[in-house]
C-alpha cells in the first residue's frame, strides 16, 4: 500500500485551505470507521475477548485509552493512521489530525470535564464506560447522534437512550464522576 503524503511546503492560500479540508476529511473518515469498529468491538464475543479490558474501568483514567487487547489496537490502528495511505494529505493536515486524536484520546480517559461547545465533551466517553451502550463515537458525537446512540447534551438538545436503559442496561458499580443519573 502506498503511502500518499506529502510534505512539500505551502505558499499560495488555495494549498492552506487544501490543507485544512484534508484535516476535515481525516477527521470524518476517522470519525465513520472508529464508530463501526466500536460497535462491532460491542458484539457479544469481540466484547468478551477484546474490549472488556477498555471497559475494565467504569472511570476511566488517562492511560485507559491505550489500554486495549492488542488485537483492537491493531484493528483500531489501521484506522486511525490510515489517511496517507488512502488519499493524498500534507504532513501539516495529517499531525493537525493526529494531535486532535491524541489530545481527546487521553482527555476522554483523563477524569477531568472538559468541553469544547457544540463540539466535544469528556462526559460523553465517561457514559460510555458507565453505560456500555451508548456514545461509541471518538471523539465527536456526531455518528452517535445519527444512529439514535447518543447520550448526553448537544448543541442545548439533551438525548437520551431511554428505550436502552430500559431494556435493562445497568450502571451498577459505576463510579464515573460524573455522577449518571439513571431516573
Ligand atoms: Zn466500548
Ligand atoms: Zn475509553
């Protein structure tokens, strides 16, 4: 597999905006397939054998994030380093893309609120660790939103997985800081 990067320096507006559109698409495309494997990751086996080590804390701590089953992080890898393998991006858009990744990355495992309005917040992957069946999406809430699998307030709209919860999904001896409120 080719890699397709390049690392040519810029000077005309058109090559920094190119730039910043090949962070955004890096962003989706990271944001789609991060969201499958996640769910895939939830199916009875691969959660039994895989990712039950993720999930071993109910609040998750910052080195959590790389505390997965070697053969997740192989999957989940191939995902996450595979922009220049797949299409052309500047080096400049592919570290903008891997600094966002790593920041949110130890964030969302680091037992801190941190929010950036209408567009992240730390308390949608601490749902995830208490709940188990809602907010997969890393690190944007956007595929959650549209698949119906979001908890948690957005944009001032507060969903919820109500139907879930009552299927009888329990949050027993969760001890996520932020204090889930299952009524
Ligand atoms: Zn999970
Ligand atoms: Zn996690």
């Amino acid at each position: 597999m080719q890699n397709k990067m390049e690392f040519h320096e810029l000077r005309e507006y058109d090559e920094y905006l190119e730039v910043f559109l090949q962070f955004i698409v890096s962003i989706i495309y990271q944001s789609v397939l991060e969201y499958y494997w996640h769910r895939i990751m939830h199916w009875k086996y691969c959660y039994r054998y895989l990712h039950k080590f993720h999930h071993a804390y109910k609040a998750p701590e910052p080195w959590d994030d790389m505390y997965i089953h070697p053969l997740e992080a192989f999957g989940y890898y191939c995902i996450l380093y595979g922009p220049p393998f797949l299409f052309s991006i500047h080096k400049y858009a592919f570290i903008a893309y891997m600094i966002v990744m790593g920041i949110c990355g130890v964030l969302d495992h680091s037992g801190i609120n941190f929010e950036f309005p209408g567009l992240y917040n730390t308390i949608d992957h601490d749902n995830h660790h208490a709940k188990f069946e809602v907010n997969y999406s890393f690190p944007f809430p956007f595929m959650d939103i549209l698949h119906g699998t979001y908890e948690g307030t957005f944009w001032g709209k507060f969903y919820s997985v109500r139907d879930k919860v009552n299927r009888g999904i329990t949050i027993e001896g969760a001890s996520c800081k932020t204090n889930f409120k299952v009524e």
